[in-house]
C-alpha cells in the first residue's frame, strides 16, 4: 500500500481492521467475499480475521519477555515446550540487537518490540490476515518479517514508504486522497529491479555499519565494495 503520508493508508488498514460497515470518518464498507461479513467476526476476541500491528508499540505491562509469550501462548491454548525460545529466536533475527527471555519487556527497544510483535503474531495468531503499518520505521529487518508472515500463509497488507518493500509485494495499492486508485502488479521486469535494488541496498547497508562503527569511508570504498560483490558473484 503506497501513497503520500496523509493518502489515507492507516485509516484504510483501520478500516479493515474494523471491518468498518459505514460507521467510520470514511463511510466505507468491507466486504468479505464481496458480503457483509457476520456482525459476531467484528466483535469476537477469538475469531478476530484480522490482527493489526500498529505503528506504537508500547508495553505497559511489567513483565518479562519469556513470560509475556509464555502468557500470550497459553491464552490461545498453543501448549508447545519450544514456542516461546522459538518467537524469541525469530524476532532476534528481525531485530539489529538480540534479547533474551529474561529482558524486561518496557527494556525493549522500538524495533525489538516490534520484531517480538511480528514474530509472535506470525507463530500465534489464528487470524489469516495482518495488517502493518509503516514496518520500516523501527529497524526490523522488513524482507525477513515479510517472509515469515507469508511463510505462515497469511494475507499481508502493509502500508509503506520503501521502495524496495514496495517491490517485495506481489501486488500494490496505490493510495491517493483516501481511495485506492490502482492496483499494480508486480512482473518479471519489476522482480529483475528488485534483485538489482536489493544489491544496492546491502552497500548501503555496508556503508551504514561501517559509518555507524566509527570507521572512515575512504575515497574508493563504494567501488571496491561494488568490484568484491562482483568477484564473488
Ligand atoms: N476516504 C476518506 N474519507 C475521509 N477521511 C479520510 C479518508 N481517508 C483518510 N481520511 C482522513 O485523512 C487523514 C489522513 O489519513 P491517514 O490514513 O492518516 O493517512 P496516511 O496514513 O496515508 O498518512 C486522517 O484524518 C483520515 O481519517
Ligand atoms: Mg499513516
């Protein structure tokens, strides 16, 4: 989902997630299977179609993180020995910096909150939609959380700003004055870009952690960086 910030794209996530039957700022109407769906699916805790990661993660609760899956796992009855180091070890490959069961849930950081957020909706959630806003904004690695939503076989919609997330999707809605005015989808030439942009996006990435650890970039450092990716494909 692509447009302008101000395009409407949260309130159309918020919409859905509502399953808003007119009773919005927006006067939408969502469908399922092109009907109304049935009033209980709006309202039921336990049937809810549609989880929402919404763009503030914050935990009020005083807890630790292996508690606070341990908890969340056994409210929907999932009683698997390993499902609470599994999250954790997920989410760690989506955050920068690791954590571990015994850090404090208000210790997390805005982008280990949100990758413990993804990896438990991934592994937890029943609902086979999620909705995510604006992923980019708190340092998860966006193409490895998109995976692992999709390998759960659940309908992803996000709404975003990165190119390259963008491309990821298998199709686009393009976001203008709080309608969607097309729907794009991606194709051969697009999926060719999106390898080359990815490249692209590993030397930025190379750069950043070279910037961020103190270093000097020296004067050739993006051709050298440019001639060893060569080298070793
Ligand atoms: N179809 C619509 N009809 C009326 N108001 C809308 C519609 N779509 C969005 N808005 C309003 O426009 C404002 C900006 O929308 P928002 O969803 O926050 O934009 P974005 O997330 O793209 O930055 C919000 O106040 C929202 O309620
Ligand atoms: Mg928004």
């Amino acid at each position: 989902m692509w447009g302008p910030t101000g395009s409407g794209k949260s309130r159309l996530l918020a919409d859905i997630e509502w399953l808003a039957q007119g009773d919005t700022p927006t006067g939408r109407k969502v469908l399922i299977n092109q009907e109304t769906p049935d009033p209980e699916l709006r309202f039921s805790i336990e049937h809810r179609i549609v989880a929402q990661l919404s763009q503030n993660m914050n935990f009020v609760m005083d807890t630790r993180v292996g508690e606070f899956l341990k908890l969340h796992a056994e409210s929907r009855m999932i009683d698997s020995p390993c499902i609470v180091s599994d999250i954790i070890a997920m989410a760690n490959e989506l955050a920068g910096e690791s954590f571990t069961a015994e850090t404090a849930v208000t210790a997390l950081s805005g982008g280990q909150s949100r990758a413990l957020m993804i990896a438990d909706t991934a592994c937890l959630s029943t609902s086979p939609i999620v909705l995510i806003d604006e992923i980019e904004n708190a340092g998860v690695d966006k193409s490895k959380a998109l995976d692992l939503l999709c390998s759960q076989e659940k309908i992803v919609l996000i709404a975003t700003h990165d190119p390259l997330l963008a491309l990821m999707c298998s199709q686009r809605l393009v976001i203008c004055n709080g309608a969607v005015q097309k729907v794009i989808a991606a194709d051969a030439g697009e999926r060719r870009q999106l390898e080359q942009l990815l490249r692209i996006d590993e030397l930025v990435q190379e750069l950043r952690r070279r910037i961020r650890a103190g270093e000097r970039i020296e004067e050739n450092a993006l051709e050298q960086m440019l001639r060893s990716e060569a080298g070793m494909t």
